[in-house]
C-alpha cells in the first residue's frame, strides 16, 4: 500500500425529513446564502423546505446556478456576498450547486482574480467560507469531498480544484429528495459514481486488499442497484443506496494508499466544456475506450475487475478482459446512458477540438503513470468515434 493522509471532516445526516436538522447545523447568527440551480430545488419544495428550517436566520437566496457551474454565474454570487458580509453558504442541490458554493466560499476571501483558484488547482487557498448541502441528486460525492470543478464559458475552459477548506461542514442526504429526479440524471449519477470508483481502483496492483475489495462492492452496488432506481422509481431503500454508494464512491476512502487514474474525467471535462455534454455522457463515452487502450498497463486489475465484479473466471485472460469491457459499455447502454461521441451528433472535428484544448489546459500527462500524452488521448478519442 502507497503511504496517505486521510482527512474527512464532513458531518453526515442521513435520511428522510433531515432537512430540519438543519436548525442545528447552522449557527443561530449565521448570515446565510443559499445557492440553488435552475428550478428544481423551487419546483419539488426543498428551497420551502430549507427556508423553514433555517427559521430567523438571515437568508439570502441566490438561484440559477447551472448544471456544469461557470465562473461567469458564481462570481455574480461573490460579489453580492462579500457586499452582504454573507458568512455561511448553504448549497442545495446537486454536484453543479454544491461544487459552485465550494468556489463561491474560496473566491470570497480570495486575494486577487478567483479564477487563479481553477489554474493553481487550489493549492493556493489560503480561507474559505463554511459551507453546508444539501443533497437532492446522488452522483458526485461533492457532498462529502474537498473537490469543485468549475466551467469558465468564454473560455470553454472546465478545471477542478481541491483544498481542504472548502469540504462541507455538514451534509444532509435525504434520499426521498431524489424522486422527483428525471431519468436521465439518474442514469447519470449511476455512471458518474461507477467511474469514480474506477478510476480509483482499475490502475496497478499495489496490495491493498481493503481498498480493492470496498470498490469491489461499491461497484457491484452500483451494478445491482442502479437499474433498480430505473425501473422501482418509488423504492426509498433503492434511492437510499444509492445515495450511499456514490458518496462513498468519492469521499477520499477507498482513493487512501492506492495509485489513481483520472484520465477519463479530464478527457471527458474538455467534452463537456465544448459540447454542452452531460458530465456522465462524457465518462460513457471514453471509459470504455480508455479500458481498450490500457488494456496491457492495467492488465492486473482489468482481470481482478472482470474476475471479482463481473465473476468471469473462465477462459483466456484476454477474453475475460475483452468481455468485462464489453459488460461495462453494456451497463452504461442498459441505464440509457450512450457509450460514442456519434450518439452525440460527434465526429473527427470533435476529436481535434478536445485535442487542441487538452494541449492548452497542459493535459499532456494523465493517467496513474503519468503516460497518457496527446497521441494516446488521441487514440481513445478516436476509438470513442
Ligand atoms: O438546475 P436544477 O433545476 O436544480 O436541475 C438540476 C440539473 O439540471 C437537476 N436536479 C438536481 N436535483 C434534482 C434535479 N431535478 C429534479 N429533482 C431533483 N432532486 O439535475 C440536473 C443536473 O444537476 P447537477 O448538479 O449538474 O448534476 P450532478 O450532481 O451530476 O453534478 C455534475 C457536476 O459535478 C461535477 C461535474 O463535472 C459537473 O459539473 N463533478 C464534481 C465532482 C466533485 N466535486 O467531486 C466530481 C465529479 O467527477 C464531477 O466532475
Ligand atoms: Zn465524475
């Protein structure tokens, strides 16, 4: 096992009617803002909800944050804030709202233009605002993790960044919250969850069996129950699991002590920052592509994942391999979610714009041995086509 520090401050409250809890969470002087996105949070009630239970709190509301969040919206959010001497944000929604209150709360005390937090990655993040969510899509674990990834659209620039201080204060997972969710960003957050197990655990053996056999099962959970969020859609227990296993997918446990790969999510970043693409079609697309061309790098692992996830024990080792990347691609297709950049309406001019921006945002070295260069991310996005 490689060497770590493993840090997760973030309160979680789990279950249905937790929104009123959050009376305790939040302090009683607080001057809150609470972030949402486009319409949901308004249209199921949850934004009554919360209001309620913020109670005599001061409470700002600033709606409209976007699926993929930009720059552009949040920084609008910043300004008002630090004229409203806001102190405490509280973001109810999804990863787009959750990982924009995580920049709005770094950009606040911020010395100097914010958009820097994206270009340093967030090692320069010197405060942030406390922060508090409230979860209403199982996805993306920002929930429960120090990690915002924000889109600068006059730049179609999409960038992560990460620091301790922004990992929320508390979270409140309220499964029944994700109802009224439509299906497809159910699908969504099942493969969204099922590569962020991936790409934590498919790259070279490093004995680290706890690791291993957590996303073992977290996979497996996302495998048996992801299709059942589809076709039970008013089964809580289903929606509950769910919400689980994608918060663990990404809460800095099984990522402890083991080497990890990322390439499909920066790839898929660039797609997404162009083409206006879900973030989990993008993972679609290029994972099982991804999983081709690796396939002699992370050979160990691809035959533990097809031995242990997708139980094929027989045969030769390059067809169990060729079959649990088949099977991966096919989990994807059965939840709706499509697998090519031509499902897209995407062809070759799509493959050299991704390039030309990868090579701009000096993606020049992914993946866990660092070797996945321009030709090789040319290779998987051709394969994608
Ligand atoms: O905007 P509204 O009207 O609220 O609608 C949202 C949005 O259109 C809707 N929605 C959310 N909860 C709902 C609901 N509709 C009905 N009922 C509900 N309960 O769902 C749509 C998508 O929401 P969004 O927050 O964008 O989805 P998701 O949670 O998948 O977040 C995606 C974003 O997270 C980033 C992605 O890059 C993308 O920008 N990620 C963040 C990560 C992190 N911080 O660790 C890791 C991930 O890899 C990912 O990159
Ligand atoms: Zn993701």
């Amino acid at each position: 096992m490689l060497n770590f520090d493993f840090y997760n401050p973030t309160h979680i409250s789990f279950g249905q009617g937790h929104i009123a809890k959050l009376d305790s969470f939040v302090p009683m002087d607080a001057k809150v803002m609470v972030l949402f996105g486009g319409q949901s949070a308004q249209r199921t009630g949850t934004l009554d909800e919360v209001q309620q239970a913020l109670g005599a709190r001061q409470v700002l509301l600033f709606g409209g944050v976007e699926a993929n969040p930009t720059y552009e919206k949040l920084m609008q959010a910043v300004e008002i804030a630090r004229e409203q001497k806001i102190d405490f944000l509280l973001a109810v929604g999804g990863g787009s709202v959750i990982d924009g209150a995580k920049f709005v709360a770094a950009a606040i005390p911020y010395v100097g233009e914010p958009w820097n937090i994206l270009l340093t990655g967030g090692r320069d993040i010197k405060a942030a605002l406390p922060i508090g969510t409230v979860l209403t899509l199982a996805a993306t674990g920002s929930e429960m993790n120090n990690g915002s990834v924000i889109t600068r659209k006059s730049l179609q620039s999409k960038l992560p960044f990460h620091s301790d201080l922004v990992f929320p204060k508390f979270s409140i997972l309220d499964p029944a919250k994700s109802f009224t969710l439509p299906e497809r960003q159910v699908a969504n957050g099942v493969v969204d969850a099922f590569v962020h197990v991936i790409e934590q655990y498919l790259t070279y053996p490093v004995n680290a069996p706890v690791q291993d056999r957590f996303a073992e099962g977290l996979l497996q959970t996302l495998i048996e129950q992801g299709p059942l969020a589809l076709s039970q859609p008013d089964d809580y227990e289903v929606r509950a699991n769910l919400m689980w296993v994608a918060t663990l997918a990404l809460n800095g446990l099984i990522g402890a002590g083991v080497p990890q790969d990322w390439s499909t999510h920066l790839i898929g970043h660039e797609l997404t920052a162009l083409y206006s693409l879900d973030h989990a079609q993008t993972l679609a697309i290029i994972l099982p592509a991804m999983m081709q061309e690796r396939r002699a790098a992370k050979g160990e692992k691809l035959l533990q994942y097809a031995e242990r996830v997708w139980n094929l024990r027989d045969g030769e080792a390059e067809q169990r391999i060729d079959t649990a990347i088949e099977k991966t691609r096919a989990f994807f297709e059965s939840l709706g979610v499509k697998t090519y950049l031509k499902d897209y309406n995407l062809g070759q001019d799509a493959v050299e714009t991704a390039l030309k921006q990868l090579e701009q945002h000096g993606m020049l070295k992914l993946g866990e041995h660092q070797d996945i260069d321009l030709a090789v991310s040319r290779r998987v996005l051709e394969a994608s086509l």
